[in-house]
C-alpha cells in the first residue's frame, strides 16, 4: 500500500484542526478499506474507514497508542459504537494516568469535537476534571488557541474564581473579540453586583478592543466619574465615541463644544478628532472642516472630507483638486464624496486621470468616479483599463463590465451607438457569446450569427 505524505499525522504539538483534517483525509479515502491492515500505519488503521480495524487499533499497547492520543479522542466521537467504547476507556486510561498532561494536550480538540453527536461525553469529562484544577484552568486561559481561551473562559466564569479586577484585566489584554466579551461582561456585571472599582474601571478603559473601552466609559456613570467621559470623546473608535457622548449628554453637557476644542490647536488635530467632531457637529460648522483640506497631514484632510460628507455639505468644486492629494486616504474619500456628483465633473479631465503615468491612488479614484457616472464613460474607461499594466485596476474594471449586464435591465448605455459597439466588441471575452449576443441586441447593435452548433 503507497500511503504517501497523506497518511503521516501530524506532529506532537500540531494544532487541532491538523488531527481532524487528517482523520477526515483517511476516512474519505476508500482504497483503504479494501487492502490489508498489516503493514498500515497506526495514525491511518486509527482513522480508517473500517470501523474493526479502528476498534482493534485502539486496543493496541500503550506506547503505541500514547503519541496518536488525540486520534482517540476522535474516535470517542466515532459514530461506531464500539469504536467509542473503547475510545472512551483509552481516554479514561490516559486522564487517570496523568491528567494534567492529558487535559493540557487535547483540550483544544476536545473543545472542537463537543460540537459533534457524540463528542459531549469527553467534553463533559474534561469539564469536570478543570473545575477542579483551577491552576490548569488558568493555564488554558492562555492558551495560543482562541476557542480553548474562550472555554476556558466559561468554566472559569461558572466557578467564580476571580474578582473583578482580575476580570477587567483579563478583557483588557484579550485578543479575541468573543473572548474578551465574555471578561467584560462579566466585569460589568461584578460592577453592578458590587459597586464601582475605580481600578477596574481604568482597566477597562485601556483596553485593546473597542468594546472593552466602551464598557470602560459606560461604567464611568456607575463610579461617579461621568465628567471623565469628555477624554474619550476622540477615541480611535466609534463605538467608544458614540458612549462617551451619549455620557457627557447623560451628564447634561455638549459633546459639540468639547469635541470642538481639540480643531482649535494644531498640535491637537488628530484624525479621530476631526471625525468626533464631526460625528456631532451641524451644518453650520462646516467652515471649520473646510479649513482642514489643507491640513500638512494627509489623514486629518481625509478626514475632514469625510466629516464634510456625514454633514451633507459636499462640494464639488472644492473636493475636486483634491482628487490629485498625493495622499490615497485622501482620493479614496473625495471618490466616496463625488460619487454621487460624479456626472458633474468632466469625463475627459477624469479620462486623464486614469492615464498610466499618474499615481495609483489617483487612478482608482478617478476611475470609481467615471464608472459612477456611468453611460459611455464609464465603459470606455472600463475597456481601456482591461490591458492596463496594474493588475488589480484590471481586474477591478473587468469585473465592472460585467456588472453591467443583467438579464432584467438593459445597460445603462445609449442604443444604437457605433462607439459602444466597438467598446463591446474589445471585451467579449468577459461574456459568453450568448450574454453578448443578448446585450448587443437589447441596444440595438448588429448581432453576429449564432455558431451552428449552438443549436
């Protein structure tokens, strides 16, 4: 049997997913199930799709099952009963042997293998053996493996073990978003139970995730420091920014004057501050944004295009320079703001600006633009960037034109144009003869022949 680099198992330490994918690459391979088991590796007899010959591998001795355990533990989810019996007693074995290790090596499997008919009794198992081992259980919350922190993270919830302080600091540093939602909750929850912490609460407020920091700001009402809400009201994000206005309200202030105050000094303009401001500005502050399109920093005039935009002042003539920034965040937002005024600038000055020699930013941007404005223009500018050297402008114009068709709607393009049947005819190889056959008719172009074929 030439059972190939497929059938080596993982090696010692691999992560879960290596052990599963392996048991399925082997249970789908059939060829296995007609040859004879003898000179078989012991990884692929433990996975085969034959359930006697996973049932006998298991009972084989000890140092052999010992560095395949985590196929065991598949296998106490094998939807053979006596495969899971005697799964069942090797893993029963393996834990009474030197739980620690067993419950440190194959909790992230076990985790995975839960979701499976028969995978709770080992989960169920573990579970039980880690309410018990609170120092092992801390251990998990580290682990490199998101789903093993988070059920750690359960367990350790269920028992009670931390105090709020401990809670917070663990949603601080948490990586993984259901994770640390778990640990803020909590900590919210220990908050109300409790009373303020004031520790706490600063914990939560420097945290990594964005909903860590607004629990942080929620909680400031709790602990009597709602006046603190006006230092996050510039937080990098929008959630943490939309509670600290809705705090600073709460405490019967004005976000708009304190978001204000930051514009007034240079040194103080961030981009967060731009976007806070105008998050709750009016329509009359629209000067103040304005005055910012010539900011030396490329992301505050970004921006403040986009702040000019959430207010519904966009002009055109005043954003259209802007489109040649030497900085992408900027073209990027001007595009997003013109988008919808695109038929108000000229066709031939955007034309030039998707010529080769131009910055790439530029070039995206004024094509967006001249596909919004739609019609002739656009697919002229599409045609002439399929052979354009930038692959991803290639690309982002062949798919494009293809948008342009749909069986319910003709193209939005003038019939009976020579112009656009020549377009059309430069990219048929983006449609099948008889989408294109189907197009060209709907705008009254000629229609080659059908092949004979075809019929």
């Amino acid at each position: 049997m030439d059972t190939g680099a497929e059938t080596r198992p993982p090696s010692p330490g691999a992560p879960a997913a290596e052990w599963i994918a392996f048991d399925r690459v082997v249970r789908r391979t059939s060829s296995w199930s007609y040859t004879s088991p003898v000179e078989t590796p012991e990884a692929v007899k433990l996975c085969h799709p034959d359930g006697r010959i996973r049932e006998a591998a298991l009972r084989a001795p000890k140092h052999l099952l010992s560095p395949l355990l985590e196929f065991a533990a598949i296998r106490c989810a094998d939807w053979v009963p006596a495969v899971r019996a005697q799964a069942r007693q090797v893993l029963a074995g393996a834990l009474a042997d030197d739980p620690a290790g067993t419950l440190h090596r194959l909790t992230p499997l076990v985790v995975r293998l839960g979701r499976r008919e028969q995978g709770v009794w080992a989960l169920e198992r573990f579970e039980d053996l880690l309410n018990e081992d609170h120092a092992l259980l801390g251990e998990l919350r580290g682990s490199p493996d998101p789903r093993t922190r988070r059920f750690a993270a359960r367990l350790t919830l269920g028992v009670g073990l931390l105090d709020v302080r401990e809670l917070a600091a663990l949603a601080a540093t948490e990586p993984d978003p259901a994770t640390s939602g778990l640990w803020t909750d909590a900590t919210l929850a220990a908050l109300a139970a409790d009373g303020p912490d004031d520790e706490a609460v600063d914990t939560l407020l420097g945290g990594h995730g964005q909903m860590v920091r607004a629990a942080g700001v929620t909680a400031l009402r709790g602990a009597g420091r709602a006046a603190e809400a006006a230092g996050h009201l510039c937080d990098r994000s929008g959630m943490v920014r939309a509670c600290a206005r809705w705090l600073v309200r709460q405490a019967g202030g004005d976000p708009r004057p304190l978001c204000r105050e930051p514009l007034a000094d240079p040194a103080r303009v961030t981009p967060y501050a731009v976007t806070a401001f105008a998050e709750c500005a009016r329509r009359e502050d629209a000067p103040l944004l304005r005055a910012l399109l010539a900011h030396p920093a490329g992301q505050v005039r970004a921006a403040a295009v986009g702040g000019l935009r959430l207010l519904d002042v966009t002009d055109v003539e005043l954003l259209r320079p802007l489109l040649d920034d030497p900085a992408p965040a900027v073209a990027r937002e001007v595009a997003r703001s013109l988008g919808a005024s695109a038929d108000r600038l000229p066709a031939d000055w955007l034309m030039a600006r998707i010529e080769p020699g131009r910055p790439s930013h530029t070039r995206r941007a004024a094509y967006r633009l001249l596909f919004a404005r739609g019609g002739v223009a656009g697919l002229r500018a599409s045609v002439a960037l399929l052979t354009d050297r930038d692959p991803a402008l290639r690309t982002i114009a062949a798919q494009r034109v293809q948008s342009m068709w749909s069986p319910n709607r003709p193209p939005d393009l003038p019939a009976r144009d020579p112009e656009v049947g020549a377009l059309l005819d430069r990219c048929t190889h983006l449609f099948s003869d008889h989408v294109m056959r189907r197009m060209r008719y709907g705008l009254g172009l000629p229609v080659p022949a059908a092949p004979a074929d075809a019929y």
